[in-house]
C-alpha cells in the first residue's frame, strides 16, 4: 500500500510532518493493506493563517484494485484531528464496500 500526500499552500509537507501520518493511516487499515493499492491524503488550512476552529481538512482517497477509488472528507481543529477522523471514515466505507462485495 502505497501512502501518498498533498496539501495546499499553506501547509508545508516533510517527512516530519508525515511519518506519523503513514503510521496510522497503515495502523488503521492494515486490515484491507492486501486490496489496497494506494492511498492519497490530501491536507489544507482552509482559513489559512488565521486560527479558527475545525478549518483543517483531511480528504483521503482509497484505490482498490479493479475498484473505483472511495474517497472521505474531515475536518478538525488539527490535522490530526482531521487525519485521525478521516482514517475512521474510509476505514468505514471499506468494511461497507467490502461487505456488500463479499455477499454477492
């Protein structure tokens, strides 16, 4: 499984910045790493330098093989919180996609 991040201006992405970020994005769906292909995360600071609350969002996109991509959006007051909340709803509509796939 492939992890790969974008953002927007106002964010400069490191592998400081990162690292942590993979970790838990492959911590939390480990268990669909086999149907995974590639995961892409994309941050941004919606209000830019001015602080504001829950104006960081995370959209996360999930490629499944020979599957079109699931794509979540979160929004949080840190990227982790927006991080953390997005890994929680893609891993929720895998478990869906994978589910409704396994009983056909």
């Amino acid at each position: 499984m492939t992890i790969l991040f974008n953002s927007d201006n106002h964010i400069t992405t490191s592998e400081k910045l990162t690292a942590p970020f993979i970790a838990s994005i492959e911590d939390g769906l480990s268990r669909f790493s086999d149907q995974i292909t590639r995961v892409e995360v994309y941050l941004a600071d919606e209000n830019g330098d001015k602080d504001s609350k829950n104006d960081k969002r995370c959209v996360m996109e999930a490629r499944l093989e020979g599957l079109q991509p699931i794509a979540v959006t979160n929004h949080g007051d840190t990227h982790e919180q927006a991080v953390e909340g997005a890994i929680i709803k893609l891993k929720s509509a895998l478990e869906s996609l994978i589910g409704r796939l396994n009983n056909h």
